[in-house]
C-alpha cells in the first residue's frame, strides 16, 4: 500500500509545475519600471499573472529587485509568515498593495472568490543585480517545485503558458531527463518563455561565479531540448524602449478590431495629412498591403456631380445612393449624425485602413508636424499615445537625430537611417516625409499581425 501511495504521489508530480515571471533588470533603455507599464486593466506583471490563473500552475515566483504593485489582480492579497498557516495570514491593504518589497514579504496567497487559491512568492537578487540569468537562479533558489516555465515580464503578448512537456524535465523509468525545454523562432533561441528543471540551478550559480549573464550560456552545460514555436512568434515579442512598448501597444489594438488602422493626424489643417497619408497608402501597397482610406471632414462634403441621376435621386431625399460601374461601386448613406470613422474602417475591403482626422485618432497614432520637433508640447495627441512624428521639412540624410537621449547624424543608408529614426525619443518614432517607405516597413513589422 505504501509502493502504490507513492507511486502515484509521483505521477501527481509529473505535472506540477510553476510559473516564473523575471522582473529583474534596471530598465535603462525603457526609462522607467517595466513591470508597472500600464497594460489592459492593469500592469505588465499582474495582466501575465491574471492570464496564467487560468493554467494549472501549482504557484507563482516574482523575481526581481524592485518594489511590485499588485493593486490590479482581482481578489484579495495576504502576507504569509514563512512558518504560519493560513490562520497566521495578513490581508494587505490597497496602501500595501501599490509597493509589495520583495526584500520584506516572502509569500502571499492570492485569494479569488470560486477560484484555486494561488501562492506567490516573492524573491531577488542575491548581491548584485545580474540580469535575467541572475532573476532565474533566485526564482529557481525559491520556489518550492522542482520545475518553471521562467516568462519575462516584458512580454506583453504572452500566452503560450503550455509550452513543452514538463514531463520530460522528471527522470521516468527507462527514459533520461532533460534540464532545459527551450522555444526556438526561425532557429533563434528564446530562453524566456522556456522550460527549467531545478537540476539546472547549480550550473547557473557557477555561471554567474565567472561573471556570465547570457542565459543561453546553460545550454551549453545542461541536457535541452529545442522546439519549434515559429508558428506563436507573436508571443515572445518583448519591449525595450518605451517606442518599442508604444508598438507592441499597438498591435495589440490592432488585434482586436477587424481591420488593423493607422491614425494620421495633424493639429492644424495644411500640414501635410494628406500627403503622409497617400504616401504611407503608396508605400504600403507596394510592400503588398490593400490599403483603405477614411477621413474625417467637419464642413460636410459631396461626392457626386451636379445633374447626375444620383444626384438627382440624393436631391430628391433618397437616404441612401449607391451605384455600381464595371470596376467599383459607391455608397452615399445620409445618417443624420457623423459616424465614427473605425466604423467605416471595418467595412473597408482592405488589409489595413489610413484614418485621416484633424482630431485625435485612435491608437496607433502618426502626427503630422512642419519641422523636426524638438520635443513634442505642440502636438494634438499626448506623448504616452503618440507612436511616431513625421516631419515635412527637411531630409532624413542631413538632420540630426535624438536617439537614446544622444545626438547622432542620420546615415545615408536607408536602412540605417530607419533603424536609427525608429528609436524613441520620449517614446516617439521620428521620421521624414522622405522616409515614408522606411516607416511603412517598420509599421509593417512592428504594429500589423503578418
């Protein structure tokens, strides 16, 4: 009876499993905490944590060295002395809420009303700050499962939360285990978003000894095993700078409508709108995109010809006027009100819609401004949703560029200079009207599923 009790206490361990999330790093080229970055309803940590819930993780770690707010996770959150019970818990307040300090609080028990009660424990770096492979070894030092899926938290679109066989990570009769279960896209390692047995720990503990902060370098000293995620790319795109979240942002957005949009706005009328606009719809297209065109005009406007027999009709008070050549049709619908251009967008035959509006557009936001900026107080839409600026005077090859806070001369290279222009200065990506195909590529990449 005792053999039969343990052996299935071991089957029951096969798929235990917890989840990892790596909060370290200092966020220097971001600017500002990663984990706190506004997401959906909530922040980059807890929007992951909450997708997670609905896995069957058996806890979470949080590794990282900075205080975590946590106001945002539904339900209640309760401090666990390491040696208490559930009846030695202490329900944080809202207050306590907004910075959890991993160096105070080592578990919390994340309770939701008909939900599991979910564990979470809190951890940091030992000594200095070592990067992600230093974030790894102190989740993996902490948590009570012998193994994770370590996630970093800069993955905003990260879903893929039943990566790999967790299985293959426990020895089983006749078969040898792995210690690494790792992603690959097109052939390039993603080893957040992999697989760790704890039996790695000690190879990353003398990595670090030697001074090594690649976490790719414990493949070299472990048993992995690769495999193919190209098909889910979209989920390990993570974010660097704050353009680089601005985009990610963005595609997001996009993901939920039924046809992806770009907003081109200016603050002033003759600035240059429409120009971008049949520019980008240009560069679009020859990169193989149908492209659409909505635009906003707030002094009403015709679309027929004087003493047609549509106009005719439309005269006569017909609410709606269609008609129908060899090559297209039209469609004048009189509604009595100005309908919302994402709308009109939708019903677009199209794979991507240029929405051309004086006012704010909807994210993702391109502003339309006469001279390079020198900061951005003077446009329409605020710096947190403004994604890029295209500039009408100037060229790309003479102007000097803002990029990570330095100065530097744009090169003549068209790719060069569109990855130098894609950097973000306060977040925004800054382009020349000269420059449109290069912004058209990086859109392409960047804020449109492929």
């Amino acid at each position: 009876m005792k053999r039969l009790l343990l052996e299935r206490t071991d089957i029951n361990r096969l798929h235990d499993m917890g989840l990892l999330i790596v909060c370290g790093g200092q966020s220097t080229r971001m600017g500002r905490d990663k984990a706190a970055l506004p997401w959906q309803e909530g922040t980059l940590l807890t929007s992951l944590m909450i997708r997670a819930r609905s896995f069957a993780f058996s806890h979470i770690v949080i590794a990282g060295n900075q205080p975590v707010d946590l106001r945002t996770l539904p339900g209640e959150l309760y401090a666990m002395h390491p040696l208490s019970d559930r009846s030695g818990r202490v329900r944080l307040t809202e207050e306590e809420l907004t910075a959890v300090e991993p160096h105070q609080i080592h578990r919390l028990e994340w309770v939701v009303e008909e939900e599991r009660t979910l564990s979470i424990y809190l951890t940091a770096d030992q000594g200095e700050p070592c990067g992600p492979l230093g974030g790894l070894a102190a989740g993996l030092s902490e948590g009570p499962c012998d193994a994770y899926l370590a996630v970093s938290v800069d993955m905003p679109l990260f879903d893929n939360f039943d990566f790999g066989d967790v299985t293959k990570l426990r020895t089983r009769l006749g078969q040898k285990a792995v210690e690494c279960i790792v992603p690959t896209i097109n052939g390039r390692l993603e080893p957040l978003g992999a697989l760790y047995s704890t039996r790695c720990l000690p190879v990353i503990i003398k990595l670090l000894r030697k001074g090594e902060r690649r976490l790719r370098a414990i493949y070299d000293h472990c048993e992995t095993e690769y495999v193919d995620v190209t098909d889910k790319a979209y989920a390990y795109k993570n974010i660097n700078t704050y353009n680089e979240y601005k985009a990610i942002r963005a595609l997001f957005y996009n993901s939920t409508r039924k046809k992806p949009v770009i907003s081109v706005v200016a603050k002033q009328s003759k600035t240059g709108k429409t120009e971008v606009s049949t520019r980008l719809i240009d560069a679009l297209q020859k990169l193989g995109y149908e492209v659409g065109y909505v635009k906003s005009d707030g002094h009403g406007f015709t679309m027929d010809t004087e003493g047609t027999d549509t106009w005719k009709a439309d005269k006569a008070g017909a609410k709606a006027v269609a008609i129908a050549g060899p090559e297209g049709y039209a469609i004048l619908s009189h509604t009595g009100q100005k309908t919302d251009l994402m709308t009109l967008a939708e019903q677009l035959p199209v794979d991507i819609a240029v929405l051309e509006t004086r006012s704010r557009g909807v994210e993702p936001i391109i502003e339309v401004v006469t001279d390079y900026p020198a900061d951005f107080e003077n446009c329409i839409t605020p710096v947190d949703n403004l994604l890029s600026v295209v500039y009408m005077n100037g060229n790309s090859d003479t102007e000097y560029l803002k990029v990570d806070n330095e100065s530097v001369a744009a090169s003549e290279s068209s790719e060069a200079s569109s990855k130098q222009n894609s950097q973000a200065v306060n977040g925004v990506a800054v382009y020349s009207l000269a420059d449109i195909e290069s912004l058209a590529k990086w859109l392409v990449t960047e804020v449109f599923f492929n």
